[in-house]
C-alpha cells in the first residue's frame, strides 16, 4: 500500500489529507490510517476524522496478536519511563538523604520518622 509521508511543520491550518498518510515530526510520527482523514486546525493541532463507513472483519487470531504487540510496545514505554524517572530522582533522593542525615546528627531538627 502507498503511503505519503509528510513534515507536520510543513502543514498550516487548513490542510487535509485522506489516509493512508503519516505525519512526521521531532518528537512524534502520526498515523493516518485509510479511510481517516487528517486536518490541521486553527491552533496547529491535527484533528484526525475517522471513516464510518470501514468494516473490519477481525478474527480472533489477528486479536490476539494485535493484543500481545500492543502489550509489548506499552511495556517497553512504561518500563523507559521507569528508567528515566529512576534516573532523574536517584541523585535528588541521595541529596535529601543525606541532609536529613547530616540534620538529625546536628539535633538541629527533629526526625520526621520518629527516630534518630
């Protein structure tokens, strides 16, 4: 199947493209699928519209194979998202550790967990 391929910055408000098309960009790629179609609004967003008219005749299988691939691509995200947010708090946490601990040796305040 054909595709066009286009720059998102390239689209001003008023474009509209019928799917199959993808809109690419720095941080994101849009799918259009066919039968939908792409608009780009007033505000630079794109507002996708999707046909009514598509029947899809899914069987179980192709269910349980979409299901599991989708299963995958979430875990895969969720597990980088744990990573970057392990990454950005484990120096924070240690900071806050460690001057908890440097206050509580100093008796300048009181142990928030009721022990010293």
């Amino acid at each position: 199947m054909s595709t066009q391929v286009f720059k998102l910055g390239d689209l001003t408000f008023g474009h509209s493209l019928d799917g199959p098309a993808v809109l690419v960009d720095e941080s994101s790629t849009i799918l259009v699928e066919p039968g939908c179609t792409a608009r780009i609004t007033q505000y630079g967003d794109v507002e996708i519209m999707v046909g009514q008219d598509i029947k899809r005749d899914l069987g179980p299988e192709l269910d349980t194979i979409r299901l599991s691939v989708f299963s995958h691509r979430f875990m895969s995200i969720a597990e980088q998202m744990g990573r970057v947010l392990h990454w950005r708090d484990e120096r924070p946490v240690q900071e806050r550790l460690m001057e908890h601990r440097r206050t509580a040796v100093a008796g300048n305040k009181q142990n928030p967990l009721g022990s010293t």
